[in-house]
C-alpha cells in the first residue's frame, strides 16, 4: 500500500438544501472539505494509505470535521487539535443559468494560523511515495506558507514526488507578499503541476504565446522557469449554462500536449470538488504507472463523475471511472 | 427612494416536496404568494419603498403571511387583518413531460370579500410614482372590482402610472359580470399594459390581424381602444417540456415592436412567478428611465432568472439580472 | 368494473435521498413495490377491480407492505401474513452519466418460501378477465414456480387472458432449475408476452435472424414456439445518459410490427417501474378494445410518464397519458 | 367480520413539523382525518369490516384523501367524489404549558354541502352491526343534518346499534338551527353515547345535581330525556400541562357508573384524536362481548395509547391497549 | 406607538436538529439571533414600534439575517451593511440531563469592529421612549463600546428611560478593559437593570450581605452605587435537568423585592431567549403602567413561555403570556 | 495508548423517524451498530486503540457500514469484506407508556455465515490488554461460536483480560446447540462479566438463593462455577414508563456488591445502546485503575448519559460522564 500524504485546510461547507439560495435557507447541509484533503480522501477510497496534515480547533466542530476524515478512510493521526476556530464556507448551488455562489469565512482558522515547526515532517513523511499540496495553503498566511516549506524541503531529500494544485486565488492573498514570490520556490521543488493559463499568468505572468499552441506554449515555458515539472495538467471546462458544461483534460508531458475525450455534462449535479478529483484521479493513474493518454483519460473521467455527486468528495470506485472513461456514460441500470 | 403601491391577493402555497405528485406526499413545503405582491417584493428587493394593499383573516396564518410580506422588505402597514379565511392554492411541479399542476382554494378569502372605503387611499397613494394591479382582482368579486377602481381614479388623480397585468383567466369569474365590461375603464386609465394575444382576445376580443406583425397588430388595436397606454409588453414562451422552455420578451412602445434576446431555460427550477418578475423588471427599468431596448432586456432576463430560483418570488439583485440579460449564463462559480 | 389478477413478490425500496450515493446516506426514503404489482397498482388507479396474491410476513413490516397496496387501491384480500422476512431492495438513483444502482436483498423473503396449495385460486380467478405474471417468480423458488404453475392452469380451464413479463435476470436463477425448462410451459399459457431478444435469447436461445426486420423475426419464432401468443410487446430504450433516454414502443400483432412515437426523455426524474408501467398500459388499452396502434402508443406513454415520477408506481390518470400519447408533452401548467 | 359503518367529515390537517408555531413553519406535514373516519379506521385495523361514508371534491386533494382511508383498512366504495373543496385544519402542537392550536377552515367543504338522497343506504346498511354518527355533522350544515338523520332513521328499521359522538362544539353551529332542536331527536335514536358535562349541558341543558354523583346523576337525565340510551361514556382528562395529563374512563350502564383506571400520560406525544380512540375502543369491547368494566379498560387504554402517537390515528394493536388496560405501561423494549 | 430602540449585534445560530450532538449533525437549523433584537423582536410583535441598531456584512449572509429581523416586525432602517463577517454561534440542544452546550465563533464580527459616529444616533432616538442594551455589547470592543456610550449619552438627555440587562460573561472580555470601569458609568445612566447576583459580584463585586435577604441586600448596595437605578430584576432557576427547570421572577422596586409566581418547566423544549423574553416581558408591562407585581408575574410568564418554543425568539400574544402568568398553564386545546 | 480488540456483528438500524410507528414512516433513520462495536466506540472515543473484528458484505452497504466505523475512530483493518448480506434490525421508538419495539431481520449476514481460521488472531492480539465479547456472536452460528471460541484461547494464552457481556436472548438460539453448552466454556475464559439475574438463570440456571442478598447470591454462585471471574456487573433499571426509568449500577468484586448513585432519567431521548454503553464505561474505569466505586459509577453515568442521545453510540467525553458521575445533572448551559 502506498503511502501518500497531503497537507492543506479543511473547512465546514454549509449550503442551502437543494437549489435555495441563501436568502431562503432554514437549514444548512453540511459537510467538511479542503482542496487537498478532497484529493487525499479519493485515494483513501482507492486503496492508498492516505495521510492528511492539518491543524482544527479543539472544539466540537474541530472533532466533528476529524471523524469526517475518519469515515472516508484517511490516516488523520498527525492532525493537531489547536488554534481558535474552524474555517467555514457557505455554498449556494446554482442551477440553469444562475451560478453557484461560494461565500468564504476563513480566517483567522486554526490551520492558516499554523506554522514552521509544529508537525513531525520526518516521521510523516517517511516511506513516503508522493506528496500534495495546492496554493492555497501559502496564500493564507505567513505560517501555512512557511510550514509547507518545510515539509517540501523535505520532500526534496527524500526524493519523494511532489505534485502541486497552483488553483490561484487573487481575494487570499492578503498577508502583503506577492502569489510569485513566495510560490515560485515552491513550484520549483513539484514534478507534477496543475495549471491552467489563468494561474500561470495570474502567478508567474506566463501567457501562452501568439501562434504556438496554447497550452505547449504555456508548459514549455513553465518548464524552463521550473526545471522540475515533468507533468504540467489542467481540466478544460465549457460553460454553456450552471447545469450543462463540456469538459477535457490536457496534459503536457514533457513532449507533447495529450488530450482526453470530452464528457458532455449534463445535467450537473454539483461541480465543487471536480478539480480535486481530477488531481486524485492523475495521482492514482501515475502509482498504477498507467500510459500517459490513460492517466489523462482517467484523470478527467473522475472530474466528470464528481459532477453527478452531490458535496465535494469523489465517491466512486476506479472501475466506476474506467467505464466513465471507456465512454460508457449510458447510465444502464446496475443490478 | 420612489414609492410604488400595488394591490391584490396574497395566498398561501402549499407544494409537495421535489417533484412529488398530491397523491403521494406527507409534507408541504408552504409560502406565501400573490401575483400583485411579487412585483412588489421583487422591487422592494431592489430598493424600492415598495407597499402592498391586501387583507389577511386576523388569525396565526394571516399573520404568518404578513410576516412573509415583510421579510421580503414590502412596507405592509396598510393591510388590514379582517375577514374570514386565507386563500390557498396546492402546486405540484412538474418535470420532464409532466406539466405543473395549480389547483386553486380561494374563495372566500378576507381578500375577495374585502369591498370598497376600507383602505385610506389619499395617505397610501400620496407621493407615489407607480400603481400596479392585475386583472386577478376584479375577477374575484365585485367588492375587489370596487376596491381597485376606487384606487385607479385616484391614481388618475394624482397622475401616477399605472401597470396592468391582464391575466386572463375565464375559471374566475363567477360573480355574474363580464371581464370585458369590468376591466375596460380600468386598462383604460392604465399606462402599462402586460397581455397576450390570449388576453386581448379573451377579454376584449382584440387578434392580430392577419397579415400584420401579430404583436404590432394587437397593440395598435388596444391602443385605439385605450389610448392611455404607452407600452404593450409580454414574454412569449416556447415550452419544449416541462423542464425545458425558451422565453423572450416583446415590447410595443408606441412605435415599434422590441424584441430581447432568447433564453435557453433548461432545466427550470420552477417557472411559477416568472411574469411577475417580468413585470419588475420592467417598472424597474422603467423608473431608472432606461433606453425601451434595455427595458425589455432586463424584464426578460428578470423573467428567465425566476426560472432558476424554487418559490414564486424573485431573488436577484440588479446585477445579477444585468449579467444574464447581457448573455452570460454560463454560470461559472461565484467567489 | 372489471377484474385482474396478479401475483407475485412485494418488497421494501431503500433509497438515499435525491442523488446521494449509499455511502454518502443518513435516511432512506421507503416503499414497497414489486413489478407485478406495479403493473396491478396502475389499473387499480384507473378504476379496475385489480386483485394481487403475494405473501407478506406477520410482522409490522409485513402490514405496512400490506396498507401501501391498499393506498393504491388495490384488492389485498387474498394476500397472506406468513413467512419469514420481507425482500428488501436498495436502489440508488443515478444522474448525468452516473446509473442507477440497484442492491437486492430478496431472500429467504416470505413470498419466495410460499408454495402450492395455499391460496384458493378458484375463488381468486372467478370472473376475471386477466392475470399477470412475470418472469422473477418462477426465478425465486421451486415453491413460487408451482404456485404460479397452478395459477396458470386454471387460468388456461378459466379462458383467462395471461400476460406475461419475461424479465430475464440471470443472477436470479439459483435453485437449480434452467429458466428455459422452467418458464416454456409457462409462455405456452400466455397471449401477452412483454420481451425483448435479451429476453428471448437468454431463456429460450431466440434471436432475430439477419437479414429479417429483428423484432418481427424474434416474434416469428415465439409464435412458432408458443402458438397461444397473440401479442408480443416491448419498449425500446435508447439511453444517452442516466439522465437522458429516448423510449419507443414495439407491438408484434401476429401480423406486422407496430412501433409508437418516440419521447425524449430528458431530464429523467425516475425510471425504475417504467416497463410496469408500459405492460399496464398495454392491459388496459386491451381491455378498451382499442386499435392497435392506439395499444402502443397508450403502453409507450405510460412508460414515459413514468420517468417523470419519484418511486416505482406510475400515477396518472388515463387522460395524462393519453395527453402524452398524443405528444402533448410541452408541459404547460394546468390550473 | 363484523360490518361497522360511520358518516362524517374527512379533512385534510396541515400542522408545523415538531413544535413550531405557526409563524416559525416553511413545511407542514399533512394527513387526512375527521373524528367519525379515526373510529372506523381504528376498528379496520382491528379487523373489522368498516365502512365510512363522506364526500371529497374530484380533485387531487380528494382522491389523496380517499386514498388515505384505504391506506388504514377501510372500505370506501361509498365515497362521492364531488363538491367544491376539501375540509382543512390547521393544528399547531403544544408543548409544556403552551397549548395545541386548531384553526379550522371548514366550510364549504364536500360533505358540508351534501344532502339527503345521495347514498344508497339500503345497501350501505344491509347486514351492518353498528353504526356511528357525532354531533359534528348536523353542525355543519341543514343537508349533513339531513342526510344523518335519513342513515339514523334506517338504522332504526334495522336495529342496528348506534353510537353518538356528541362532541359539542358552540362555534360550528352557524345555519341557524340550535343544537338542541336539531340533535334530540337523533340521540333519541341512539343507544351508546358519548358525552361529558359540558356536552349536555351545552346542547340539552342537563347538568349534574347538586348532591348526586356527577356523572350518575347527568346519566339518568339522559336516560330519562332518552329511553333508548344503555350506556353513557366518557373520558376524564386533568391537565396538568399540555404535556402531561391524567386520564380515565367512566361507564353508566344503566345501573351505576364505573370507573377505569386513571392513566398517567407524560410527556404526551400528540392527544389529537384520544376521543375516537376511546369510542373506537368501546365499540370494539362491545362487539366482543366483554364485561362493562373490561369495557371501560379498554376503551381508555385505547385513548392512552393514542397520546404515545402522532396523527390523529390510533395505530396500535387490540394486544397492544390490552396490556396497557392491565396497567404494563413500563415501556420496555420489545423484540 | 411607542418607539423602541435597542443595539446589539445579531449572529447567525446553527444548530443540529432534534436533539443531536455537533458530531452527528449532517445538517444545522438556522436562525438570526442576539439578545437585544430578541427583546426588541418580541416588543415588536406585540404592537411597538421597535428599532434595532446594529451592523451585518454586505453579503447574502447578511442580507439573509436582515430580512429575518424584518420578518419579526423590527424596525431595520437604521442597520448598515459594512463589515467583513457576520458573528456565528453553534448551538446543541441538551435533553435530560444532558446540558445545552454552545459554541461561539464572534469574532471580528461586522458588528464587533463597528465604533462611535456612524449612527445618526439624533434621528434614532427621537421620541424614543424607551432604549436597551447589554452587557455583550461593552464586552465585545473598544468600539462597540464607544458606540453604546454615545447612544447612552443622548438618552440621558433625552430622558428616555433606559434598560440593561448586564449579562455578565468572563470569557467575551478580551481587549484589555476590565467589566466593571466599562460598564459602571453604562449602568449609572440606566434605570432598570437585570441582573443576578453572579452579575454583580462578577463585575463591581457586589454580594448578598450574610443576614439580609439577599437580592434586597444586593440591589440596596447597587443602588447606592448607581442611584438612577429604578428597578433591579432577575429571573431565578432552579435547573432539576436540562429538561425540567422551575423559574420565578424577582422585582425590587425601590422598596421592597416582589416575587412572582413559580413556573413549572417540564418537558423544556429550548431555553435559549428566555431571559431575553423576561426583559421583553418587563418593558411591555412598564410601558403599560401596570402594577409592579402584574409587572413581574408578566415578565416571568414570558419567559416562561418562551421554553416551549423552538429557537431564541418568544412568539406570543400578550393575552398568551397573560393566561400563563395567571396560573392556566394546563394545555387545553384552542379550536 | 491501550489496545482493545472486540468482536461482534455489526447492522444497519433502519428507524422511523421521531415517534413513528413502522406502519407511518415513508423513511427511515439509519445508522451502523452493533453491542460490542458500540463498547468500543466510545473506548475509541476515549482515546484507546479500538479494533473491531467483523465480516461486511463486499458490496456498497458494507463499505458504508465500514466508513461508519472508522468515523467512530475504531481501527477496522482486520474487518473482511465478505458474506452475503448486511444484518438489518428495525427500530421503532416508544414513548410514554408506548414500548420500544425491534425488529430483526439477521440471518445469514456475513458475520454469522464466518467461521475460524478467517483472522490473523495473534496479530490481532498482539499488545492488547482488553479483549470483549458478548452472547449474541456464539447464539448466531456454529462459525461464529467456533471464530470466538478461537480468539478467547489465544486471550487466555496472551493473559487479555476478557469482557464478557452475558445478553442472554432465547430468540436468537436456532442452530441446535443449548446457550449453556456452548457458553461455559466462554464464560470460563472471562474475568468481567455482565450479567443480571434473567441472564445467569436463562443460561446456567442460577437464580439468587431466598434470604441472601440477591445479586450477591448471584455473583458467589457464578464465581462458584466460573473461577476465573473477578467482577460481575450489571445495571438495574426501572421501567415507570418508555419515558421515564430511573438507572443505578451494581458491581460485585470479588467481596461484596457496591452500588452506584440512581440517576432519574427522564424524559428518555433513546435507551438502546445503554447497556453498552455501561460496559465500555466498566472498561474504561478498570483500564484507569480507578477504585471499585468510582467504577460503577463511572460505568452507570456513562449507561444514564446515553439515555439523552440519538442513537445507539455514545457521544460523550469521560469529563462529561464524570460530571455526571458527581451527580451534576442539572443541565446548565455550557458556553
């Protein structure tokens, strides 16, 4: 069993039942995610033996949103139970032409309150095969950014592989250092990089250039500021309404820009999560040691699947993925 | 902050949950909801000092409804807490090929037996720049035909627009006059004017005439026979099923027939309350003194916006209504 | 009012709520529902004298089973309170391209440890004018094989018209017993035989010969098979996705094919129950005596109805399906 | 099988889930009762043939009611489906000290606007053993009162037993009729009646005399004023909050007055629908043959039980209020 | 119509239904609650005009707990929409003897970073007759103090009686002041005070003198200290579980300590709100110029009444509450 | 942090919701539970090293039950996914005198159809201090008696202490052995025993001798007969109604019976999973070393504080067990 491990926060989700907005609302549905732990939690799904790191409050939310990870088979022994107050986000969930509406209320959370020094890298990582992170977790404060430092310098000794989520987000950044400066360290030490041009140009001004091939254009570019990368992947979404997107796969491998089919999504039933599910998917693609169109045909079958599930977690086992990716979407009854 | 009175029955709803027929449900999700007092809602929410004259039974669910109206930000100090029942209506949603269902519960609700010289007018009128009425109320008693026509000569009075929702609907009229005879002095003294050709024709016997633009065609009729209106205006609606309709927005201005944009409504939400929020948006854009063009772009996309949204009323800002009459209804997340 | 007969298993539907996947489920919505009785609980609803024998075991689940039947109208006065445990079965309804999954958990259930001798036939089947029976009870038990047998046979002194859903599902078949020797005696008995070639060929090794039209071929060779046959019916789904299907129906009169419109499908509320609700509409457009076309189109619309239903049953009225038949299916609201 | 026969209102009850208000409710959970319907269905669900007899409007609301009945046992066959609209009322629960609310909206219900000729009470009658009426029919309307007195008359010609609900409530008599007037000469031709104080004293003006056992001395002024009365019954309730009350049960036979055991009842679930359970009890021990004192034990545990419920309905097996009868009250648990 | 005003913050409540812990909840019930609002909520409801002063965020959260202030009849004109967050708190609702456990999440809430000079305090509190705050509001911020001081100094001028409610909580008092130099010169320009003897030992050190009867011994010495005190007030609990309490009312008047009644609590439904219904109760009866002990017996009966209510706020007539504080707590149906 | 290793099926527990009887539900509450798993779910909530040892089908209701577990916190690595279907039992909730009522529906779930030689018992094992089991594994099946019988001798091998909860139900006991037979030899192996006197004379005929101390006299014979013994326990309950027990605890050490404070329990939220909830208290203690006394009553405060939860697992934290414990059950607000 393969040991990976991720690091990021994890919040309380709470959203209106069915397609209410907020206004409406008697109760909230809730459940706990994070961007990295959605990945980490997959994989547990998979088979791997998936650690997450974290800190929550030593409340009973903090404890609610640990058995959570619990249930969904993640190693969580490694997460503190310290800092003032767990993260939360309200979802809207649009419909038809109406999006979906996120509202966060983040800080100041018992992780972005973290820092250097507090959890025990060495062990952790140990016998480790991969390690996950996304720009997230260095936008929020100085402490989360230092304490993933920390731990992909360690990654960087132990040659353990690192993939990294850029996800960039212009409202986090409000500590006063700028997404490039203090990400570019970062992204320098990931082999595996999920970009697409709105990150890179958003982060490190990388546009693809006139006349080449847009996301060769981008990856070639990014490689040569990050020696490192050897796979740079993104998810291609068309809108055409909040229920009805198209969506592909792209992945740069190094040569050339491989695509995957494209999966007519309609009706939606929740995207959140579809991004994390796509990383997991790439993830567990990349420890099978399958042929690169399949880790990208894999990969963006299960973004696709999360789409037909409501939350933010992918619950779908590979076979389920493979036959999405097969191209068998007919939804026949299984008995 | 423009002052707009409306008037007209608020009932009670009562639906099955989800997609439910009567026959199978336990439970009923309930609001409170009236034609009149959803225009008013929609621009209370806009802004508007936004009043509704009605009058609920002086009993728990008369004040639960009023309670409703004020949640909503309507100013609801004129309504009056007498007579004897609250009026009902049961909605079953449709879906997919099945057709929603309305099966009325009204009479004889405080409302509908409400007459003439109980509500201060010179007060509730004074400063008022819009008057709004629909041809619900006169159909339901003769007391109700009084109370609005006692209101409409005041307006004439004071000179404040008007707008009338003919809403033809032959089931209620029982009272033993004719909509024809009732309703003419009143469209008469309206400036705005929402119908159909199912409308014109029901009440006035007025059809395009062959040859001409259809719409052209009625609006030159009723203007002749009502010189007082300035704008004709209706949402045609194409339904392909239950789930899925297109809708757009024509509007004779004294000139010519305006045509918005079509919107694609798949998969509505429910469509219950769309012509109230396309009237909003049409007094609206009216009182922000609006290019005709852009009127019946933003009443439409207010129109095609209900769709997306459970319940009869209208929860959209301005903005988000602009959006969508602009063309995007991609519906990419909101942060 | 005329009389039908059924027979066969009922059981418990477990469904998680909307689109939750099992894992994700903290209640399921329940009901009881077996195909048979589907079909019965649909003529009941149009005014039959819709008799159904099963067995339900004498605990508070048993009778709760017992008082859904009788919500539906139908005649539960034969059904007997015996046996060990009710047949479960949890469904989980898939969406977009996510299909529907279905978990039984059937035996050793009250019905299927039933056998011969126990239910006085001739006093069921007097007058009647039908009986139904499908292909998953002689696949349950030796016993509930020869309690339909002995049905079947006074059925056949009786002149009673016999319908039979064939329903192949090979994973039932586990009493030691081919489907073929099993069920030929039985189809010899009947005149209505719903099938399609997964059907013919998987229990009788019948398939559509090439070159010849496919379904006029299978039923050439049944007829030859099973002289008695007078019809031969099937719907034919076209699934573009779990939410997205195409239906058709196909009726083989003894002469010619007939085949119904097709209706689009989309978005799928619930198919489960849909090919019950298609065998009732045959019956009772049988039993108007209507043309045979009318017969098709009428048993293809129910069907359709159907997917726009929560649960198994179909509920609607002879008129909605005819509305449907006649491809109103534009959805327009009715007040 | 016992035939039983009762007449009476069936509504529709809409009440605030758990313990809301009115005011503080979005859903209401509904059911279909009326207090004659509650008797017969309890006695259903003991196994007795029980008919009622009623009129819901042909709409959906009531063949959703008419559905209903079946659901519990009952044979229907005589239901009308016409008339105008469904009774409904509205039932906020109490708690603590706060005390459950009913707000009815009656009139002008189905069955208030039936009259006499309607049902064939020949057939309706034929072989029956008891029949039940209460005093809320011939409040409603001239035409119920009718149409009760033509059943009552007939029951007379048949000897059949009749029980009487006298159940006096001043607010409904509004058609110009005093109770008293209009109900002598139907409790003239009743022999079970059920009636406290207030009851005849609000109708008949007979109260207790001063130095005579209450209920004793109120029984044969009923006697003497009704020769055809054998027993008078009734309950005892002290409330010492809305949450917990005392109950018991007194019997006049004839001869003296006994009493049953007083029932602690803490904290009551829901006592809507206590009295049809302890009539419904009494109308069962008295089919049974069973002494007056097991009589009285009976139908007052049969009313305990009932508060244990929620709805209006007594779900609880004859077995079931034996042993609360014989005082096992302890509550443990059953496997 | 008297004029209300209050100032407070107003926080979103979740909390698992029934009676689930944090750990079991897949949904939280919402609600918008603060202590001064829900005094003025009630006061509102009962026929003042009622204005609450406060700050929410410029979000649909906010927007969402605006309206539900609105629903409550509360003048809202004043509240701004500025501010980055609206206050949260967690709440799990105890039974037997398990305790209501709640979990604050307040700070920096919109209200909490609110200061002095935004209110147009002049226009607020003119013909105001009455004005409210709490201990919370001191406790919260430098700034919220400063804006209470600046609202307490105008009603000293304005001679507009003044109501505090002390509310003492260690645990909110974090920037640096202690209680007592902020709250006495707050509390010196009030007139009625509620307050316990853990108040005003927890911040002025003021206890019960051993041999005087203690609220007289406290109230004497707050007297001294504050001498435009008019009235001290305190509910009294004695909690057998967290299911079953009994509550009593103290009121010392400048003479004497008056008792009320003692309510019976039993079985609680929620207790959140009742010491705000308490002072709601206490202002209402002032406002009347009932006497004292009618002053008492209403404010205890309020609160009392407001354990058998779902949520923080009392929904209640006077008339209500008056039959309460009379001694009918024995639940007997309204129809 | 100690090892525990436990035993025992585990369920699915479908129940109505609220106060439902079956016959009323249209969904059912579902939860995963078993006696011994639910002993080690609060240890794991305790913080020990919990394993549970069972069998789950290998299909989507077996990982949910998994999931639900590791949520728990109990380390499941040893749970096979196996067998043919998942133990159900359906719980309908008493109330006041109204009795709880069960319904199983068991056989053959994949824990009962196991057999020996199917787990690594001495890895399992390997470190554990504690090791617990109750009556039901053996009365399942000859395999699962065999797979216990199993893993007590290699208990008795490692010197693991063994909890044994006696739990004697004749129901369960169909494969053709004698609870006598087939449990001494287990009862032997154990030194804590729960068991009350219907336990110890169901199985071993011991009864408590006329004229000694009842369970002492119990407790002396059992040691008698099993000398290995070093406690046995037991709570004593008091049924006054479904709603209402009062709750004490008795310990018999070795010397003489001590006995834990009673606790009123009232009103009873849910009592199922009380009695383990007792023993895992038991456990705890005996793993502290805490004095006999606070032992028993710690393990009765743990069984009293389940009776104010949802659900048969115990949600608390030894800190509020412990307050309990002390006799604080006033229900205070914690903030």
């Amino acid at each position: 069993m393969q040991k990976i491990v991720s690091i990021g926060e994890v919040m309380m989700r709470l959203s209106p039942p069915g397609k209410q907005r907020f206004r409406q609302a008697t109760r909230f549905d809730i459940l706990y995610s994070g961007s990295e732990a959605n990945v980490t939690a997959a994989l547990a799904g998979w088979g791997l033996h998936a650690i997450h790191v974290t800190r929550f409050p030593d409340n009973p939310l903090g404890y609610a949103a640990l058995a959570s990870l619990r249930e969904r088979g993640m190693d969580t022994r490694y997460i503190q139970m310290e800092g003032d107050r767990l993260g939360l986000y309200f979802v809207e969930n649009g419909a038809m032409t109406r999006p979906t509406s996120i509202c966060y209320d983040r800080l100041p959370s018992a992780f972005s309150t973290a820092g250097s020094g507090i959890f025990p890298w060495e062990e952790i990582l140990d016998g480790a095969t991969w390690f996950h992170w996304s720009g997230i977790t260095p936008a929020l404060s100085q402490g989360a950014a230092d304490l993933l430092m920390e731990a992909l310098e360690l990654c960087g000794k132990k040659k353990i592989t690192v993939s990294a989520d850029i996800n960039f987000r212009s409202g986090l950044w409000r500590y006063g250092k700028t997404p490039g400066e203090v990400m570019a360290p970062m992204v320098a030490m990931s082999q595996v990089v999920v970009a697409a041009e709105n990150d890179t140009a958003g982060i490190f001004g990388i546009r693809a250039k006139p006349g080449e091939e847009p996301y060769a254009s981008i990856a070639t570019q990014m490689k040569e500021k990050f020696p490192a990368i050897t796979a740079l992947i993104t998810s291609v979404r068309q809108s055409i309404t909040a229920s009805h997107n198209r969506l592909s796969g792209l992945l740069w491998n190094g040569q050339s820009v491989l695509q995957s089919r494209t999966h007519e999504l309609d009706p939606i039933i929740e995207r959140i999560g579809s991004g994390d599910a796509f990383l997991a998917g790439y993830v567990y693609a990349s420890l099978q040691q399958w042929p690169d169109q399949r880790k990208i045909e894999f990969a963006t079958a299960a973004a696709a699947y999360k789409h037909s599930l409501e939350g933010d977690i992918l619950y779908a086992s590979p076979q389920e993925i493979e036959e999405l990716a097969a191209g068998n979407g007919g939804g026949q009854i299984k008995r």
